[in-house]
C-alpha cells in the first residue's frame, strides 16, 4: 500500500472572506446551488448577494431539511438538477457539509465548503456521515475526492459561541496521538494508504498550535473578536486536524467517542468534547509519562475541555454501562484495533475509570 495524503484542492481562510465567495469560486463554476439552514440564511444573505453583485453572478439558495439522510440528500439532487446549476456551495455546520458533499457526489458536481463554526475537523475530508431523519448515526459514505474549495470567514467563527471552538480544540486534540498511533501500529489512514511525512508533520503541528493558541483562542471567542490566535486555532480545528485525521487515520480516542454516544447522558456533550475525554484514555492505555499526561490535560482544564465522566454529564458511575462502552469502542468495524498492541473491552473499561479518577485528581490540583 502507498503513502497518501489527501486535501481540498483550496484552503481559504480570513476575516471577512464569505464577502470574496464569487470572486473565488469563479474557476469552478458559474450558478452555485447555496445550501444554507433557514437562521444562516438570514446572516450570510447579504454578504453573499453583494458579493455576487460585483462579481455578475447569479445565486440559487435552498434551504436545508435540517438532516443529513438519504431522503434529505435525494431530495436534493432532484432539486439541484432541476435549478441548472454547476456547484455546490454548503454553508453553516457540520450537517450542512456532509449533505453538501454528499450531493455534490450523487449530482457528479463540484462542491465548496464554508463553515460558520469551527467545531469539528470535518470539512475538509472526502467523508461524509449519513443519518436516519430521525437523526440516528446509519453509514459513513467514503468519497472519492475532497471538496474543491473550503473557505473559512475567521469574522463569522469568532462570532459563534465559544464553546463549539473548545468542541473543535478537543477533535484536534486527538489528532496528532492518533496519528501517532497509526503509525506505530501501521495502520492504513481514511484514504486507502499510509501516512506521509507531511501528514505526520501536520498532525504535529495541530497539536502543537493547540498548546500555543488554544488559551488565547479561547479569550477571543468570549469577546467575540478576531485575533491571530483565534484564527491559528480555527485552521488547527478545521485544517491541520481534517488533513491529520484523514492522512493519518484514527485509533481509540475516536473509538472511545463512539462508545460513549450509547449513554444518554453523553448526548448534551459535543463531538470534540468526547474526544477529548477519548483521548485523555488513549494516552492512559498508553501509559503515556506523566509529563505528556500532564501537558495534554492541563490543556484541557485551561479550555475547559472534559477531563471526568461527570464533566461528560454521566454522574452515576455504572461499570457495566462503561463495560459496554468499552465493548462498542473495541467493536470489530471501530478504530481500536488501529493501537499499536492489542486491547480488551476490560481493560479500555478499566482505563475509563482510571482516566475518571486522573481527571478529579488534576482538576483539584489545576483549582
Ligand atoms: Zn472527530
């Protein structure tokens, strides 16, 4: 198998870039199909309209179902091949992304990507996650190419709350220890090949921008305004991780995610914010020194990332809950079996309860 690396063919990033939307887009087609949420219609409107004002062109808007699922995506595709247009623009969070580039796919077109948040690593990957309009998790649709065009307004992410940037700081977290974990075990990454030195160095990279950033990222997103520091994090969160995760590929932190969607509780946390406690238990299946230990969770007492099973809203410890979390998190179609030695449910199971009492541990220390 060879090294891969993969990426959208453009990355954009700045303050008030959603303004230049045409003028970039103009190489790839000439009547874009915006995929917008009602609410992100109304903020991004505007700016879009003006934009293709200047730049002569014409702009079809569709408001989206509100479910990435295979009826909302073939809904969709019926209506994009009806409306004559030749790309797709998706605007606004992570479900908005999947679904544009699952219609793009279906449609045969190209497709950009403009987030309004910087909360998970996933606009720039070649994946897209399908639900059931109930909004359950049902497949992941692997696709053949990244999108065309991601362009990020770092203006309108320091505007949204900051809550769903720490979101984005705990995937980026995982990013470079996964990645690590891969390599020591040789595991192929998301594109059916191996990691590169780039890849590796990007992941690196993410994790090293979170140390330094990520505090000051953070004080930004509370003021709601736009500094260097707040947009190093949004192309750690949206970039570095995106590019990291999928050319290097992802091991337990994101296992352990998965396996603790099936407690209830866990559901008012985000995605990032599962991760984090997901990776704080890799590094303890690990045995990482104490000092990295230390470093990775002091960082997530300064953001204010997860580091107990009652930050993650479970305050009633049942071993056998986590049992089954620990035996989802090792299920044969997860990403456990990409650590570099092999693991049973008992002892992810244990490491959880471990990583909990760490948690407690260093937060009374950190106060
Ligand atoms: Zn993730």
């Amino acid at each position: 198998m060879a090294n891969i690396i993969g990426s959208p063919e453009r990355y954009i990033q700045g303050r008030e870039v959603l303004g230049e939307l045409c003028k970039h887009i103009q190489n790839i087609g000439k009547l874009p199909f915006i995929l917008v949420s009602a609410s992100g219609k109304e903020r991004v409107e505007n700016i879009i309209v003006k934009s293709a004002e200047e730049y002569n062109t014409k702009l079809v808007f569709e408001v989206f179902g509100g479910e990435c699922s295979r009826n909302e995506i073939n809904r969709l595709v019926k209506v994009y091949k009806e409306s004559g247009c030749d790309m797709v623009v998706g605007i606004g969070g992570g479900k908005i992304h999947d679904t544009a580039k699952a219609l793009a796919f279906y449609a045969e077109s190209p497709v950009v990507i403009v987030p309004t948040i910087a909360g998970t690593d996933a606009p720039c990957s070649a994946l897209s996650v399908i639900y059931t309009d109930d909004g359950a998790f049902e497949e992941y649709l692997f696709l053949p190419r990244n999108p065309n065009m991601v362009l990020v307004d770092t203006q309108i992410i320091s505007c949204a709350p900051a809550r769903l940037l720490v979101s984005g700081m705990g995937d980026a977290l995982a990013t470079y220890f996964e990645a690590r974990a891969c390599m020591q075990s040789d595991s192929p990454n998301f594109i059916g090949g191996y990691h590169t030195v780039t890849s590796m160095a990007i992941a690196r990279l993410c994790y090293d921008t979170l140390l330094s950033d990520g505090v000051k990222a953070l004080v930004s997103a509370q003021a709601k305004v736009c500094t260097k520091a707040l947009e190093n994090i949004v192309e750690a969160n949206t970039y570095l991780s995106g590019i990291g995760f999928e050319s290097c590929g992802i091991a337990a932190a994101h296992a352990i995610h998965n396996g603790l969607t099936a407690i209830h509780e866990t559901h008012q946390c985000y995605h990032g914010e599962k991760v984090a406690f997901g990776t704080l238990t890799q590094l303890v299946l690990e045995n990482a020194s104490t000092e990295e230990f230390e470093e990775v969770i002091n960082f997530c007492l300064e953001v204010g990332l997860p580091v107990t099973l009652g930050d993650l809203g479970i305050h009633e410890i049942k071993t056998n809950e986590l049992m089954e979390v620990a035996k989802l998190a090792c299920g044969p179609n997860d990403t456990m079996g990409n650590m570099p030695f092999s693991l049973t449910p008992e002892m992810v199971c244990d490491a959880i309860i471990a990583t909990d009492k760490l948690g407690h541990y260093y937060k009374a220390k950190h106060l």
